[in-house]
C-alpha cells in the first residue's frame, strides 16, 4: 500500500477521502505521493535558525557533556561489563540514589557514558520499549543525550515558553550541578537533557548518593588503547517523520542539518546533523519512503517496525583499525560486516552485531589523513544493507 503527503499540513496518511487530505481536506496540487528529499528541510531550516536567534537560544546550547543508557536492572553489570571490553572507556564512578543506580564510564576528549537500571518510579520510555523485538528488554534503551548549557535557567524559561515539556515541573538542582530533561520525543523516542556545571565538572553524583562496590574489571588490551571517544550516534527515524526529527533537534539545540545521503538501493537516507566539524554529530536515519513491509521496505523500515525509533548505534573513533577489529574479533566480538572503505577513499568503518543487553550497534570508524568528509556513499550504502541481518 503506498502513502500520501499533504504538501499544506506536511500530514502522511495511507489513503485519501473523496481525493482530499483526511487531516486539512486539501485538494489538488497538495496531494503527492509520500517519498522523502530535502525540500521542505531547505525551506525549513532558515526559519529555524531565525527563530533561534530571536529567541535568544542561539549559542545557548553546548556540547553533548553525556549519554544515558538503561538497562535491566540484572543486566546493568553485564551491560557496564561489555562497553569496557570492547570500548576505551573505564569505569569512573558507580553510586545509586533513590531512583537509579549509575556506573559513569569515562574516556578522554569524549561524551561521557551513564549506564543506569531503575529502582523505583514509572519508566517514562517503556512505550518505545515494547516493540516486537525489543519487548523482551521492556526498559532498555539509550534514552537520553545531554548537552552542556552556561545559563540553565534562561534555556528553560526559552524552552518552556515554546511549549516544550519536560520530566520534572523544575529544574534538578543538586550540589554539584543544575539539570533538565524533555519528555521522550514521539518522534524519536530519544529525550534531550541539559546540564550547567557548578564545581566540579563531571562528577554526576550527589549528596544522597551512595557509592556501589561493584567490581568490574576492564581488560588490559592493547587494542582498546584503539578505540578513542564518541564520533556519532545514530537515531532510526519513521521516513514520514524525518524532517520532523531534524527540525525538533535543531530547535531543541545550537545543532545544524549538515547534509543527506540517499540510498535508494536500501530505500534509506542518512541525515547528518553538526554542532562544528570538531563536536559529537547527531545522525537521523529514515526511509525514503514510509514502511510497507519488511520484503520491500529496506532495512532501516524494517528496524523500526521491530524496535521501534531508537539509537541504532554508537560509533567510536579508531586507530590501528585494521589490527583493533581483528583483536575484537578474537576477543569474541561477533560483526554484521567486515570493514569497508580504505585509505584512498578516506575512512574505514564496520558494525558490530547488537549487544544482547543494550540492543546497541558499536560502529568503528577512521578517518585517514586530511580526509574532511564525514561519510563516503559507498561505505553508507554497505553499512546499511548489513544491518537487514538484524
């Protein structure tokens, strides 16, 4: 079955009533069929950058500080357990409070990692959580990317004057620092915090925290010394819902819509959005056309059909790729693809298979020499059609 876009309402729907858009009953020539370009982006996005602007939200909004991950509170180990066998990052803190415990994982020049299982309080993702897939992991997702702020309170009087909704009616105020966090995006699943730093920098416990006495060894690899900082995550989007995404996370944050890569052959598109050329990248992966089934749909539908809208993966900057993958190989790390790309076209990169206790994809990605793009097509297209093997 195919689908409509109202080009008037920018609605989707599977068919029409008496030849109008069911939702603003617009007639021809609103009505098309529903594939995605970036055409409403272009005209889109200058009126978000205005709005910004206007609102005095430009250059408010910092760099990712932190991602929260959640786990099954009997997976929480195993889980903290994996990122330090196949990643650079080491165990920094570990502490619980009254609703959660946390094992902060921590890396140079990089985003730090909260992994976290809940003791107590309704889960406010479990409806992205229980998709036909993922239902088994009812309260496992990256949920939530965090980004640094000078001025907490402005952002909020900002945020909640547009209508923005948030966890708590107020701003977290701890000891050591100010947060914030949206509710879960229906778009993406994905909530949005935001920090303001006190004292120390980093130290994300507070004073109820009690520190947890969990042994969780890292192994003394050499290929891990490899595996650098957080380069990108990427967010399975609906592709009725893909401008949408993009447009949320720009008004959410100081971030831009950087560039699309289409591959038609997978009916999916890899969207790339930037803070600076330097800074973690927010990356947005939809269809070109919205799901009909998995046989014609693509592998980018077809996950989201079964897991819902998500973070698909997390990809890790790395040296020595060639030797690090075969070490991770070795050390028992099963992968969808081998490496692809090469130094003559710039970067090398390969997915892993998704972790049994987070459902995340580790990607491993080097950019050779004076290389200054972010993606190569060819590299796109491959990684995308090994990810159908989910």
């Amino acid at each position: 079955m195919g689908k409509f876009i109202c080009s008037k309402c920018m609605k989707v729907f599977d068919k029409l009533e008496h030849g109008r858009c069911p939702h603003c009953h617009a007639g021809p020539p609103y009505l098309y069929d529903f594939k995605n370009s970036d055409e409403f982006l272009k005209e889109k996005i200058p009126q978000v950058l205005e709005e910004r602007e206007r609102t005095g939200l430009e250059g408010l909004v910092g760099p990712l500080e932190c991602v929260i991950i959640n786990a099954e509170p009997e997976r929480h180990q195993d889980a903290v357990g994996e990122l330090l066998r196949y990643t650079g990052f080491e165990l920094d803190q570990a502490f619980q409070d009254s609703n959660f415990r946390t094992c902060v994982l921590k890396t140079q020049n990089s985003a730090d990692f909260l992994v976290r299982s809940r003791m107590t309080g309704e889960n406010p993702f479990t409806a992205f959580n229980v998709f036909p897939r993922s239902k088994h992991l009812p309260n496992t997702r990256l949920e939530t990317f965090v980004f640094q702020t000078e001025d907490l309170e402005k952002y909020f009087a900002i945020q909640k004057s547009r209508g923005v909704q948030f966890l708590t009616d107020e701003i977290i105020r701890a000891e050591n620092f100010s947060f914030i966090q949206t509710v879960p995006s229906g778009l993406t699943g994905n909530s949005l915090g935001f920090i303001q730093w006190k004292k120390e920098r980093g130290n994300y416990a507070s004073s109820e925290s009690k520190t947890l006495n969990w042994q969780i060894g890292k192994p003394n690899s050499n290929h891990l010394r490899n595996i650098k900082g957080l380069d990108h995550t990427a967010t399975r989007v609906k592709a009725e819902e893909r401008d949408a995404a993009i447009v949320e996370f720009m008004q959410l944050t100081n971030y831009n819509f950087d560039f699309a890569i289409y591959v038609r052959l997978f009916n999916s598109i890899t969207n790339v959005t930037r803070l600076s050329g330097a800074d973690f990248a927010m990356v947005f992966t939809s269809g070109i056309s919205a799901y009909v089934s998995d046989e014609v749909s693509g592998p980018t539908e077809k996950f989201i059909h079964h897991y819902c809208p998500r973070v698909h993966h997390m990809a890790f900057d790395t040296e020595d790729i060639e030797e690090t993958f075969s070490s991770l190989k070795d050390d028992g790390m099963d992968f969808l693809i081998d490496l692809v790309g090469s130094p003559d076209e710039g970067l090398k990169q390969t997915f892993s298979a998704p972790s049994e206790h987070t459902l995340l994809v580790n990607e491993y990605i080097h950019r050779y020499g004076d290389f200054d793009g972010f993606f190569t097509k060819s590299n796109v297209t491959l990684l995308t059609g090994a990810t159908g093997k989910q």
